[in-house]
C-alpha cells in the first residue's frame, strides 16, 4: 500500500495517496457482482445513489492506492474499503466509531455498535 491512513476523533479519517486507479470500473464490477443471481443477501451492499454519494471520498483520491496485476485481489482491496468508509460513523458523543451493522438492527448498541 502506497499510504498513510491518520485517524483523530475530532475530524473524519485522512487517506493521503494518489487517486485509485480504475475507480469507476471496480465500482461498475461490484455492483453488478451484488445484483447478480444467488446474492440476494450481499443486494444490500449494491450502489444506490445514496452509497454513491457517500463513496465520493474515494473519487477525491482519498483511497489508499493500491495496484495488482491480480484482479480478485485489487477487487477484493476495493471492497473492503468501502465497507470500511460505510461503517465509519462520526457521533456527536462518541466521535468517530465503526459500526457493526450497515442497517439499523433493534439489538445493535449505541450508533449500531456492538451491544
């Protein structure tokens, strides 16, 4: 990984590196993967225009780049930073916090932590 992730609880997280290669294209992949035939329990994770909105940190190019002549791998790498940023959540309380939960679930803690 060419970056250097910074956290602080009193501003979001900071990702200084260069813009990620192919953007575009592995977000086109995963969400036609998550709309595809047998994964109706990974449909949740399919871009809406709401997901997209709240991925625009990684079109800023505050992505960690990553390059590999792997696709699964870079694939794989893609994925799990978006999930990363979705359960990324700042609360007046607590500051910045990483949710277990993408949806609101009744035995979810406070701010969809743990319990």
């Amino acid at each position: 990984l060419s970056g250097v992730l910074l956290f602080s609880t009193a501003s979001l997280p900071v990702f200084l590196s260069a813009a990620p290669p192919r953007y575009h294209q592995a977000t086109a992949a995963c969400s036609a993967a998550a709309a595809g035939p047998g994964t109706s329990r990974v449909n949740e994770f399919a871009f809406t225009e709401e997901l997209r909105e709240a991925y625009g940190w990684a079109e800023a190019g505050l992505l960690p780049l990553f390059e590999c002549d792997d696709d699964d791998i870079t694939r794989a790498y893609n994925y799990r930073w978006r999930l990363f940023y979705l359960h990324t959540k700042h609360t007046r309380d607590n500051g910045w916090v990483i949710t277990e939960f993408l949806r609101r679930v009744n035995w979810a803690g406070p701010h969809n932590t743990i319990n």
